[in-house]
C-alpha cells in the first residue's frame, strides 16, 4: 500500500508565491528557491510534484491557463499555471 508523503519543504516558498503573484508556475518556484539559498530539487520533475501537493493540502489551485517556460535550457513545453485558492482566474 502507497503511503502519502506530502512534499511540505517549500510550503513557506509556494504561500510566498500564491500571496503576492495572480498566478506562477515552476519556473517562478525554481527563481524563488535560488534567491532565497534552499536546498533546489534533486529531480526536476519534482518541482511539479511540490506543486502538486500543495494543491492536495489547498494551499494554491490549478488553473486552466498554460504559459511555455522562459527558463534557458528547458525543453519549452507549456506549464501549468497556480494561483492563490481564493484568486478568480479567467483565461
């Protein structure tokens, strides 16, 4: 049986985001984490897990709206965008 270890290191980071930004995504996330000297992901594709399960513990909401990355050296696929839960989002 899978055993639920919620991602909670970055919580103080993502309610950082989700108060002062309409809507971020990883790359916001991964800005955050650099400025601020915390320890980044091993895995990148953890930084959506991150997000993922903040959103499970209603910290932040999905939104319907995508944006490609503007990090150097991403492979530019479209990120999901979060925002606050009380934010109205209109796409």
């Amino acid at each position: 049986m899978k055993r639920s270890n919620p991602l909670t290191e970055y919580d103080t980071l993502i309610k950082f985001l989700a108060n002062k930004m309409r809507m971020f995504n990883t790359d916001h996330l991964k800005l955050l984490i650099d400025a601020k000297s915390v320890d980044p992901c091993t895995d990148q594709r953890d930084y959506s897990r991150v997000l993922r399960s903040a959103a499970s513990r209603g910290l932040i909401k999905k939104t319907d709206v995508y944006q490609k990355s503007l990090w150097r050296g991403s492979n530019n696929l479209a990120r999901c965008m979060w925002a606050h839960p009380a934010e109205e989002v209109n796409a």
